[in-house]
C-alpha cells in the first residue's frame, strides 16, 4: 500500500498497483497507466483463485485535476518495448485484452474539493505532436507512424485496433529488413541516413521543403529520407507564437545546418541564421 501526498502542480502517469491513496493538493495533469504497464502489473499480482480484484485508486483531490488516457505514441513505445523483452508476444493480444477487462481499474473512491476531469483521451495536439517527435527521432516505420495517425481520435475497441496494426507492421518492417541482411539481398535504395554527416555539414545553408508543422517547431525535408528539425526559436528574429504564422507545407524554406547525428537520425536546422547569411 502507498500514500502519496501532492502539494503543488504536477503532471505525472499513475501507476497500476493493487492500491494507491492519492492526496492531490493542487493543479495537477495525471495519465492512466498504459496498456504494457498493466500487462506488467497484473502478471506481478498472481492473485488467488475466485479473490476479487482490490480497487486501485483513492483520490482525495483538492484543486483542478485532470486525469487523461497515455497517447497512442506512449502506447505502442511501451509495447514495443515489452515485445522486445520477450516479455509479450501480439500472439496473445486478443486473450491479453480480454484478462485486463476483468480487472477493475476504476477509480475506487474519491472525495472532490474541485474540479476534475477525466478525459477518454488525450488532447488531440499531444497525439498530432508526439508523432510528429517520434517520427523526427526515428522511433516509427513509416507505415507504423500512418497507422497510428489515422487512430487519433479512436476509443475503445476501435483504439485498440489501431495500436495492434501498428505494432504488427512494425514487426513485419523488422522482420523484412532482417531477412534481407540476412539474405544478402540489396536494397533498392541506399539508406540516406549512413552519408548523412558528409552530405550535411554544420554551417551549411541548403534549401529544402516543408513537410510538416507542429508547436514546437517545423519539420523540413532536406532529401527524400531525411528531415531535419527547424525549432520554434529559430524560424524568425522576432517572437513566434504559431510556426504556422511563418509557413506552410510544402513552402520551399532556406535553412542553416546546426547539428547533424546520423546515428540518432536527426538534423537541427536554422531559418532565421540562414536570412542572416543572405
């Protein structure tokens, strides 16, 4: 059993133990366990035979709350990872689904001082951005990352569909590419990636294309294969609130290499030191 007491903001990922006592003193923004972690959590509970399952959380909330789905990002990152320790196989998806829904994750009791809101899912520019993140990071196959998209807004069921299809065409992306270098057999296309550190240099200004737009900055696509990552900060001299505000997709932008890192595939580009430049 564990008591915790939270006196300030804070934004956070519960926790899916047998039971939790949470004392929420002010603003604060808590995400639901993810699918792998209750997957992990209740094959370290074994409980008894014919016991009912013990309720999980007691809120004592006290100020505005928010309590949100984990992203399909965060999602299939976490399963991916499960998979990869062996530790699950999507063999088992359907029967794995079916055992989590006999488990009360519910909260079990809770005394309201203030508002609170249990959200079904994340807000939609968190879904939008961390895709946008991952993509850029390299962590999704293209074909993962369409599928995935196209759950944004999905509950339910139909959610879970979506993480599954993902998950299994990632697999299959591995497995391909696997069997190829096994093979022997040579891709049709060379991976721009490996040439990255010589064919971009820091310093240099190149013209590229914008493919992709989120808060934090804009995605421009230096070659097909590779985009690098023009921040907020570094689209104009002055203050930008929305990149939006600056330029559109498929806007042909000149930008300064900052960094490049073959290795983490991942490029930081320059707008506003490239119009210093000209």
């Amino acid at each position: 059993m564990i008591n915790v007491c939270i006196m300030s903001g804070h934004d956070g990922q519960l926790r899916s133990e047998k039971k939790f006592y949470f004392t929420l003193m002010g603003q604060c923004a808590m995400t639901k366990p993810t699918i792998a972690r209750l997957i992990m959590d209740q094959r370290n509970r074994s409980p008894q035979i014919n016991q009912a399952p013990t309720p999980k959380f007691f809120l004592t909330i006290m100020g505005n709350t928010e309590l949100t789905c984990p992203t399909l990002t965060q999602e299939f990152l976490d399963l991916r990872e499960l998979i990869d320790s062996g530790n699950f196989s999507l063999h088992h998806w359907d029967q794995t689904l079916a055992d989590l829904a006999t488990v009360d994750h519910s909260i079990a009791s809770f005394t309201l001082m203030g508002q609170f809101d249990e959200h079904g899912l994340p807000p939609e520019n968190d879904e939008v951005d961390g895709l946008a993140l991952h993509r850029h990071l390299g962590n999704l196959c293209e074909e993962s990352l369409n599928i995935l998209q196209s759950g944004v807004g999905l509950r339910g069921a139909e959610r879970h569909t979506i993480i599954y299809r993902a998950l299994e065409a990632d697999l299959e992306s591995e497995e391909t590419a696997s069997r190829q270098i096994a093979t022997g057999v040579k891709q049709g296309f060379e991976d721009p990636w490996k040439r990255a550190d010589i064919n971009y240099i820091p310093g240099q200004t190149i013209q590229g294309t914008v493919t992709k737009i989120t808060n934090f900055g804009v995605f421009v696509e230096l070659e097909e294969g590779i985009e690098g990552l023009v921040h907020t900060s570094e689209l104009a001299d002055h203050k930008v609130n929305d990149p939006r505000d600056e330029v559109r997709v498929r806007d042909k932008m000149q930008v300064k290499i900052l960094s490049v890192d073959s290795v983490d595939r991942s490029i930081t580009l320059s707008k506003k030191r490239a119009e210093w430049a000209a």
